[in-house]
C-alpha cells in the first residue's frame, strides 16, 4: 500500500518538473517559444497532479475516519468541567493518575486543528510514559482525557510496546522533521530530503559522460559511453536522553507538550547539524560536508594583508583579498558545472560580523546592507549561519599555532541530499540512571524525573561533489573578537542539589552523540576552545 506522505512526495516532484518547464519558457527570448513536446509534458504533468491530488484526498479521508473511531472510553471518565485551577492538587492528580484534569475548559474541534506542529507526537510520548504504569488502553483514555486528542489516543490504541521503544507513528513523526528544518542551519537551507523507508539507498550519478567529435565523409564514428558511480545512503542512528522532570508533567495544565517538544528538538537539531556540516563518520555519525568536499575545492586562504596605517589603502587591500576568495569559491562550483540553482553560504557568526565591517577604498560599507536583516545574503546568495562551527582552527604555517581561522562553505543546496527514514523511535522511564554533566551517576527515581530516549535514523550526501567549495580564513573575525571551538553543547553548570537541581538538563554526548569539538565546558558557561 502506498504511503501517504510518498504520495504527497511524488507530487512535489511533478510541481517541481513543471516549476522548471516554466522557468525554461520565461528564459526564452521574446521570438522564441516553448517546445511542443514541453507544452505536452505540462499538460501530462498538470493530469498526473489532479489524480494525485484525488488520491491524497481519500488517503487523509480514511485517516480521519480512522482517528474518528477511537475505542469509545468508559463514561466514568469523560472530562468533566473543572472549578478552581488554582485549587491544591488531590492525593490523586499527585500519584499522576487518570484523573488529571487541570484544564479549565475543553478545547474545541476547529481549535484542535490549529495547534503547533509536534504536539501530538509529544502527546504520544507522554501516552507512552502513561503505559508503562497503567497499560495501554488507559494510556489512551488518559490522553484523551487530557488534551482532547482522540488521534493520539487511536494511535495508542493501535500501538504496541516492545523492549526497544515504540514507534511514533509516521504523521506525527514527520512533523518533528519538519520542525527540525528551522531549528538548523543545513536543513533550513533547503537541500534535498527524500524517504528511506528501507534504511538504506542508492542513488546512480553520471560520473563521466559519452563523447561526441565531428568526423569526414567516410571516417568511422568513435563509440563512447557514459560513465556512473552510486550515491550510498545508510541510515546512521541518532540517540538522545532528554530528562524531564515529573513535577511537569503531573502539574502543568497546558505547555507540557510544548515543553517535551522543544527539549526533544533542540537535542536532536544541534547534533544532526554538526555532523551535518563537520561530521567525519566516526562514531558511526554521518560524513558532513567539510571532509565530503573534493581536495580540489578546499581553498586556505592566506593571511590578510598587513595594515600600512593608510586606511584608505589598507581598506581596499582586505578588500580585495576577501573578494577573491569568495569569487574563488563560486568559481569553483561554476567551473565544475554546478547547476547552481540553490546556492548558499555557510560560515560563523564571526566571518559574517567580519564582513558587515568592510569598507572599499573611499570607506563605503561593502557588505552590510546585503547581510542586514532578517534575509542575509552575500553576493547575491542566501547566508547561514551556524555558532557550532569553529573560528580557532590553526592556520599558521610554522611549528607555533595561529588559531584565528573558520570555514566558509558555498552549496549549491540542490545537489545536498539528506535521507531520512521518518521513524523515531521513544521509549520512556521514571527509574533509569543516566550521567550528568561532571560524570557522576544520577537517579531519574530519586530526582523526580522522566528521562525519554530518542531514537531517529537518516544520511547525509552529495550528488555533485563540484557543488560544494569549502574555505579556511584566518582572521576574519571583528576586532577583539576571541576565537573559540564553536558554541558548546552546553552553556551553564547544573546545580545537582535539593531543590534546584536542573529539571530539564539533558546528559552529556557520548559516543554517536558527542558534539564534536571534545570540549567540556567549566561551570559558569565558559566555552572551550581547542589548542
């Protein structure tokens, strides 16, 4: 049976056939039109939309009849309209039983249908937690009491428990995708993400193409043909704890799905993005794009020239050096053949403050009104940036280390392929022990909390390895600046005693999940850098 979402996946990709036959025709000069078969294949593509569109339509038709006939629950327990909020919790709301009900009052069916992507599937982990102590069905009923979701409830219906985890059903899980795009930079760029439902694919790519030559009259025609090499996708399984503490859980009227939400998110996004960017396949993580990049499109740039004193001199100097590489850059991609139809920039806080600071030889600011507001761009293409990425990578040529450079990446986005599996796996537990941040042994049990263990599997590739050019540029950074190994994966000490011990604080990364610059960070939030 075909999926709902590889429906909806095929439609995407005849929109974007036919966004790129239009954008073919309205390239042409004024006396030119498109060609027949063109126009034939838009009118195939438009007829293969429509019926897409009627199967996508009875696809979601059966899922919300489906979410309509959840098992009816006992009347017992039907939600009841609530006094006081404010009032003292009973022995019962305490012992987190199936009569919490804080809300004060219900929320509607129309309203339901605009809350914020995630909820559910932080519902369906709060259900999972439930069925640990009661089962199942009263899971299910508890959700449905809670939040008003006969969807979640239906899925825990339907969902079994095994040792590994549950699965959180593919419409919920792929809202956390979703939101993962804006909470990091690769994603957030626009590559290419496709399915892998199987946990591994292959994609063909033209490695050399057939050759043609122009021949006499009699002379025999050469015999060339193309060349392919493969694209090899296998699915890298990302984990995360994410401790949550019970008092949450049991108490909040509303929020509490936010809360599991975000926590679940952040852990995720930060590591996927760094290995993502600088990952080099150690510790079974993805190769990221730093060490995915031909040797040939790596460029050290050379120091910045020496200031004279003359600032109209010096100005056009720096100038006239940072231009050159980033004219490198795109060069390089544009010599390579690179399609460029989604190029993008990628670098440091540092390099992009560095750049807004530049004047050209009469003191004009070159870059800061491109690189203002809330649509950066540089030389006319979008800017990312990332604070995991290092600005004290050694660039001295001698046995004393300079530790003043950073990346700069330039991709052409298209040809930038992340491979997910849309499954995530949850499991949950109130008596686990996990290590905190100075490696001592902490009680979920003793502390009140809930530690929830995230599982997701996805890839990272490059179709086109000329679409990417990586750069290494010492000293561009403001004056003052202080160079550090990228922003730490945590930023403040927990405090581990009584009261204030730290509620939401996630464990440290170990394994598939260290952040990548093998820094610790000292109390007090001092970030590391590396020598």
């Amino acid at each position: 049976m075909v999926k709902l979402h590889e429906l909806k996946n095929k439609r995407a990709q005849k929109v974007d056939a036919i966004r790129a036959l239009v954008k073919k025709e309205a390239d042409l000069p004024d006396d030119e039109s498109l060609p027949q078969e063109d126009v034939d294949a838009i009118s195939q593509l438009q007829a293969e939309i429509a019926a897409l569109d009627n199967r996508i339509g009875r696809a979601e038709a059966v899922l919300n009849l489906e979410s309509e006939n959840a098992d009816p629950l006992d009347p017992e327990n039907e939600p009841e309209t609530m006094g006081d909020p404010e009032a003292p919790l009973d022995n019962e709301e305490r012992g987190f039983g199936p009569r919490v009900t804080r809300g004060t009052h219900r929320v509607e069916p129309a309203l339901r249908q605009q809350e914020p992507k995630g909820f559910k599937a932080a519902r369906f982990i709060l259900g999972q937690l439930k069925a640990k102590t009661c089962g199942m069905r009263e899971a299910s009923a508890w959700v449905e009491k809670r939040f008003r979701d006969k969807e979640v409830a239906k899925a825990l219906n339907t969902t079994g428990t095994a040792a590994g985890g549950a699965l959180i059903p593919q419409a919920f899980a792929t809202e956390i995708i979703e939101l993962l795009r804006a909470r990091t930079v690769v994603r957030d760029s626009d590559p290419t993400t496709i399915p892998m439902p199987g946990g591994n694919l292959t994609i063909p790519r033209l490695a050399a193409g057939a050759s043609a030559g122009y021949t006499g009259e009699l002379d025999d025609i050469g015999v060339s043909q193309e060349t392919f090499d493969d694209l090899q996708l296998n699915a890298k399984k990302l984990t995360a704890l994410v401790p949550v503490s019970n008092d949450l859980i049991r108490r909040s009227p509303i929020g509490v799905e936010a809360l599991v939400r975000d926590d679940l998110l952040q852990t995720m996004a930060r590591r996927e993005d760094l290995a993502f960017l600088t990952g080099d396949g150690s510790g079974n993580s993805p190769i990221g794009m730093l060490n995915q990049a031909a040797a040939a499109n790596k460029i050290i740039a050379t120091a910045l020239p020496v200031a004279t004193g003359d600032a109209a001199t010096d100005n056009a100097a720096i100038l006239t050096a940072v231009v050159s590489v980033l004219q490198g850059m795109l060069l390089l991609l544009e010599n390579g053949m690179s399609m460029m139809i989604r190029p993008t920039w990628i670098t440091t806080p540092s390099v992009k403050m560095y750049l807004m600071t530049l004047r050209d030889g009469v003191g004009n600011f070159v870059f800061r009104d491109e690189l203002s507001g809330d649509d950066p761009r540089l030389m006319g293409h979008p800017l990312k940036i990332s604070q995991q990425l290092p600005s004290n990578i050694n660039t001295g040529t001698t046995a004393a280390p300079v530790n003043n450079g950073a990346y700069i990446f330039m991709a052409d986005m298209k040809d930038v392929v992340i491979a997910d599996t849309y499954e995530i796996y949850i499991d949950a537990s109130d008596v686990a022990v996990y290590q905190d941040t100075s490696g001592a042994q902490v009680s979920a049990f003793r502390r009140d909390q809930t530690v929830f263990r995230v599982i997701s599997e996805h890839d990272f590739g490059l179709r086109h390895q000329a679409s990417l050019a990586v750069a290494t540029v010492p000293g561009w950074a403001p004056t003052g600046y202080t160079p550090n190994g990228g922003a730490a994966y945590y930023v403040q000490a927990p405090s581990g005693t009584g009261s204030a011990a730290a509620s939401t604080w996630g464990t440290p990364p170990t394994g598939s999940n260290n952040p990548g610059n093998g820094a610790t960070v000292a109390p007090g939030g001092t970030e590391p850098g590396i020598a």
